[in-house]
C-alpha cells in the first residue's frame, strides 16, 4: 500500500469540496500539513469534509486518520493531518495471548 496514492486521492476529493478553493499538503519534519483556502465555508463544515474524504479515501484498507487544527488565517487553514496503520495485533502468533485475534 502506497500512503502517497491515498494522500493524492484524499487531496483530489477534497479539492473538488465546494467553498474549497485550493488543497496542498506537504511533509515538514517528518510530519504532514494539510493547507486549504476556502472560501464561504464554515469551520464546522470544513471538518465535516475533511473526515468525510479522508473515509472515502481509506475506504478498503486498514488505516486510520487524525486531523489536529494548528492555525487559522482569515481563509486558509493549516491541519496536521495523518493516515496511520492502527497499533494492533493483526495475526495470531500461537502463544495464547490473552488479547488475541482470534478471541475478537
């Protein structure tokens, strides 16, 4: 699994979001920004997209993702925004563990 294929595909829908003028992401220090300019479009609304695309994006694969707000220019939003692969067991070892797979 590609995370760029996602990130491409989560930036393209989102892009398309009307009130969305302009979608860019890029990675600085190891960790990813989300950039958006929109215009007439409420906060709780861009959220709203954001989560929504971001679901249509992951859809069929085993990731998870996490949007934090950092910053907020008249109308441009800046979001730490990341896909990740949950931290669980995904396969049973054969050691009887007691929070093993195959007892979910």
């Amino acid at each position: 699994m590609d995370i760029n294929l996602i990130w491409d595909d989560f930036v393209h829908r989102l892009s398309k979001t009307e009130g969305i003028t302009e979608v860019r992401w890029k990675k600085i220090a190891g960790i990813p920004f989300l950039y958006i300019s929109a215009d007439g479009i409420e906060t709780e609304q861009l959220y709203f997209e954001i989560k929504k695309n971001a679901g249509r994006a992951m859809r069929g694969k085993r990731l998870h993702a996490e949007t934090v707000p950092v910053r907020q220019n008249q109308n441009e939003y800046v979001f730490r925004h990341r896909f990740y692969v949950p931290q669980e067991k995904m396969f049973c070892c054969g050691n009887l563990c007691p929070d093993c797979i195959r007892f979910k």
